[in-house]
C-alpha cells in the first residue's frame, strides 16, 4: 500500500483540499470554454475533488488514478451523489496499456506531475490519448527549493516554465497560457511559505 492509498479515506476532510479544488476549477473556467468539450480525463484524480468541482461544467469525465483506495474513494462518492458521468478507473498511464475508446477533448492534471520522474514520458502518453486541438491543462508547483514536502521526496521540486514549455513543445502541444492561479500555503509565523501553483494550457497538434 502506497502512500495515497493510506491517506485516501480521510482526504476529503480537509476543507483546504476542497477549496483549493473550488478555486482551480473557477480559474478553468475563466479561461477555457468548458462547454465545447466531450470527453475529459483528470489524471491523478484522487478521489476526485477537481472533477466533482467541474462536473457541473463537462459532459463526460474519466477520473484516473494509480492508487486503488483513491480510485475506490472516487467510485463510493459517484455512487453516494448518483453521478453517472464520472467514471472513475485505476490505471498507471505510465505501465498499463490503455487506450480509450475515444479520444479525450480535454486532459487536466493536478499536483500530478511532479510525481512523474518521466516528464516527457506522460507527455507523451497524453498525446497518444487526445484529440488533435485538444487541451492539456497542468496545474502544478513552480519551482521551489524542496521545502513542500515534508517527507523524503524523489520526484520534481515544482516547474520551471520555460523548460515545461520546452517538454510540452517537444511532446507535441503549443502552450497557449500560463498564470500563477492559487497560493499553498504551510506552516505558521516566521515559518509560513507560500507556495504558487501554475496553470498552463497547451493545445495538441495536429499530426503531420
């Protein structure tokens, strides 16, 4: 059992998770046009706090993640709120072979990334997964000095744009937008850091 498998009954009890879920989903808002999208994917979903935020705004939306408990937290919260276009499944884009039906509009991933050691990797696999001018929107840390997390930690130390860019470039995408859209903030008085997260937005490709 992992450590999000162990977090994943009592996640939605703190009420910062679920803000911090409220206002990211408003930002989308504010700068994509929800409407026009089919088909959605949030990778590391969780149990699900941004899509249940945006179920109201997107017609269809795979929640996908590699913990089982985050997976069946997801799955007990449709069932209980009787929401039948959230689709909760556990896969590991990065190791199981997966390929939807039909391709995805929109892909969306929250403080995901720098938990993926192959950024370019993922990239990649998104590109296989979505429609061409489809959008990937990458909510994530910017850089920061290793102070975020508490624990060890083996993955990226937040986002450096131009060098995000430069992947997201590489994998196929135009990036299109990018704004500090939400502050984290951890510990108290002299103590207390913020710490900003981004939003970028990238368009795929057409392939030539």
């Amino acid at each position: 059992m992992n450590e999000f498998d162990e977090m994943a009954a009592t996640w939605d009890d703190d009420p910062i998770r679920m803000e911090r879920a409220a206002s990211i989903a408003q930002s989308m808002r504010d700068i994509l046009d929800m409407g026009i999208f089919q088909n959605a994917l949030e990778y590391g979903s969780g149990t699900g706090l941004l899509s249940f935020a945006l179920e109201k705004d997107l017609k269809s939306i795979t929640l996908m993640d590699e913990s089982f408990e985050m997976t069946r937290v997801a799955i007990e919260k449709c069932k209980a709120s009787q929401v039948n276009h959230l689709h909760p499944i556990r896969m590991d884009l990065m190791f199981d072979q997966y390929q939807p039906k039909s391709k995805f509009d929109l892909i969306f991933i929250l403080l995901t990334l720098h938990h993926i050691n192959d950024t370019e990797g993922i990239l990649s696999r998104f590109k296989d997964i979505i429609n061409p001018n489809g959008i990937l929107a990458i909510i994530d840390l910017e850089s920061e000095d290793g102070s975020f997390h508490d624990r060890e930690f083996h993955g990226h130390l937040g986002f450096d744009r131009n060098e995000l860019e430069k992947k997201v470039t590489g994998a196929g995408f135009q990036p299109k937008h990018y704004d500090v859209i939400y502050n984290i903030v951890k510990g108290e008085d002299e103590d207390k850091r913020s710490y900003p997260l981004f939003l970028m937005i990238a368009q795929s490709l057409q392939d030539v």
